[in-house]
C-alpha cells in the first residue's frame, strides 16, 4: 500500500488528477443512507466501465462540510466514484468527536467496493485534520484501502473534541484506541482554544 502525506491537502490528488485527466466531466450526486450511512456518492458517468472509489473525510467540523464535498465533486469531475462520508454530527451518528467506531468506515468501504461502478480493489481514503487521523487509522486496519492522502495529519491518536468522557477520538471493536493525552487543565473543547 501507498501512503501519501500531502501537507497542502487536497491540492496535491488534484493536481495529480488533473494532468491524469484531459477534462472534466460531469457527474451526479446521490444520497447515502444505507447500512447506517450518512453520505453522498459523487460519480461521474463511467461508460462501462469501473471507477476507482475514494473516501472524502472532513475534519473536526463535523457533519457534511462544504469543503469535503467540493473535494469529492473534484475527484468525481476527474474519473473517481467519491463517497463524501460524514462521520459525526449528522443525523444518526455522536454529535463530538469522541468514541467514533472504527467499523463505521469499514462499512463504508464495504458499501463502496459492493457498488456496480466501482472498482472494488482500487479504493482510497482522504482526509484533513482529524480526518486525516482517520485515514490514516482506517488505512492500517483495512487492507482494502490501497491509497491514502492525508492532508495536516498528526502521527497519533488524539482524545476526542467536544466531548464529555474524557476518552479517545477513535475506538475499535468498543474499546478505546490508546491516545496522546493533550496535556491540559480543564479539556479541550477546540483546536482554536490552543492559540
């Protein structure tokens, strides 16, 4: 498996795909809720044949940002089935960013490899910030992720934001991934209280 670390986000896929792809084309957006998912599927049309999937995550704003779906209708514009996937503060999923279970992606990654579109052995994860943490954890755990893009990661597992446990970000088969403890007094309800 490739790992990529992309320190401008996103803007290295792009232009990656961009000198990959003589245009852009268009695509369509279809809503996700199977299997408990909260998503978007941004495809562009594939004539045939089988698209390589991509996860799009977003980072510690939760829900569906605009700016994750922006990058997933990109990735779709330029030949990719992009899966713009929220993972908290969505309808059905922890309002924080604490405790999320691993074996939600792994049921993503499942819906997608299962889709008639999609190339079930080329499917990547990107992300930034916390979702960069994500990616990079969903790709150790998961071989059926063969690329990632991790956009401003960190190189550990953080406790969660927002929370009230105190506990990890992250947590696989209900129990906690060990985590860094941030080292101060009183919590931390947001990356911008450390300015």
């Amino acid at each position: 498996m490739r790992i990529f670390v992309a320190w401008l986000g996103l803007c290295t896929l792009v232009g990656f795909v961009e000198r990959a792809a003589a245009q852009a084309a268009p695509f369509t957006k279809t809503p996700v809720a199977a299997d408990g998912l909260v998503a978007n599927l941004y495809a562009p049309a594939n004539g045939g044949r089988r698209l390589p999937g991509i996860i799009v995550l977003g980072g510690s704003e939760g829900g569906m940002g605009e700016g994750s779906a922006i990058e997933a209708a990109l990735l779709a514009e330029h030949g990719f089935a992009a899966m713009h996937l929220g993972y908290f503060d969505v309808p059905g999923r922890s309002k924080v960013l604490e405790g999320l279970p691993l074996e939600y992606f792994k049921t993503a990654i499942d819906w997608l490899r299962a889709q008639g579109n999609v190339d079930r052995d080329k499917i990547a994860v990107v992300g930034g910030s916390k979702g960069a943490e994500a990616a990079l954890l969903i790709a150790s755990l998961y071989p059926q992720i063969k690329a990632v893009v991790a956009g401003a990661p960190s190189s550990v597992v953080w406790p969660g934001i927002r929370g009230t446990r105190n506990g990890s970000s992250w947590t696989l088969a209900g129990a906690d991934l060990p985590a860094l403890p941030y080292g101060r007094e009183g919590g931390f309800t947001s990356v911008f209280a450390l300015r």
